[in-house]
C-alpha cells in the first residue's frame, strides 16, 4: 500500500513527504498556497478506494459534488488542471487488482440497481419482463461477489503489525 497522504486521529489530511517531491503533488501545494490541504484531501477522498475514505461508497458522479460543499472548496481549484491530473495520477497509483475489481463490481450493482428501480415492466412476446426478472435472480449471486470482494479490499488494506496490532492505511 502506498502512501500519498496520511491521516491524523482527527480524520485530517496531511501531506507526506511525497507531496514535497512528486512534480504533480508539489505543483499543487505552489499554485494553491492557501488551499493546498483542502486539495490534498479533495484528491485523497476522490482517489482513495478504502475504508479510511469515508465517501469510497458514494456513486462515481456524485462524488465530486458531495466533496465541494462538504469540504468547502472552491470549485475553482479542483477545476485546475493540476488538481485533475494529481487525482488520475493518485488513482492510478492506488489501483491494485482487488480495488480495481471491487469498484467494477460496485459500478455493476449501482447500474444493475439503477435499470431494476427504472425500468418499466412491459409484458407480451417482445417486452422486458425476463431481463428483470434475469436481473433479479442474479443479483444474489453477483452481490456476493460484490461482498467477498470488499472483504478482500479490507484484508488487503489491513495488514498486521508486530504483536497483532492494526496498522494504518500508511503504514501497511
């Protein structure tokens, strides 16, 4: 696990020593003097899929919104062109295999949710009725996978230390 950002006992985003070397980490803490903490944590919270972000569950769309007004950032610094680039770069540097497999199978659930709670059931030779019923029948199953993939994503991330101890996010 790699470590970007890390967090106090507070929640607080703190810069490590990465954002004082990485080009596109240290841009931001230059361009954005007095902002640059809000900007980390918007990256963090938009980058980071774990249980130490607390909007990882959010659906991908409204994630952004929710963050600019619970963070109170202006829109006009996580619209910058370097905030932008640190949060693809951040995702792509989080990203491992079960994260990634964990956010395809959660995208799966919120559309497969989505089509199940709008789509109108039309009867007769050409209507819609055995694809929602299809979609009902295997959203067990695909839910279960959704769940053992989070259990994995948890175990992945929560490594123990010396004498059984939980480790942080940073430290893993």
């Amino acid at each position: 696990m790699i470590r970007l950002f890390e967090l106090d006992t507070a929640g607080n985003v703190i810069p490590t020593e990465h954002c004082y070397v990485i080009t596109w980490l240290k841009v931001i803490m230059d361009e954005h003097k007095d902002d640059f903490i809000k900007a980390y944590a918007f990256i963090f919270y938009m980058s980071y899929v774990g249980h130490e972000n607390p909007y990882f569950n959010i659906k991908e769309g409204v994630d952004e919104e929710t963050l600019l007004s619970e963070l109170d950032i202006d829109e006009d610094i996580i619209d910058s062109e370097v905030v932008q680039i640190a949060i693809k770069k951040a995702k792509v540097m989080y990203s491992t295999p079960t994260s990634r497999a964990y956010k395809g199978i959660s995208t799966m659930l919120d559309n497969l949710s989505d089509y199940m709670a709008t789509t109108k059931i039309e009867h007769g030779r050409d209507g819609n009725i055995s694809a929602l019923i299809s979609a009902a029948k295997n959203f067990q199953s695909i839910r279960e996978s959704f769940n053992g993939t989070k259990k994995d994503l948890k175990e992945e991330q929560s490594k123990k230390g010396r004498g059984g101890q939980s480790l942080a996010y940073d430290q893993v």
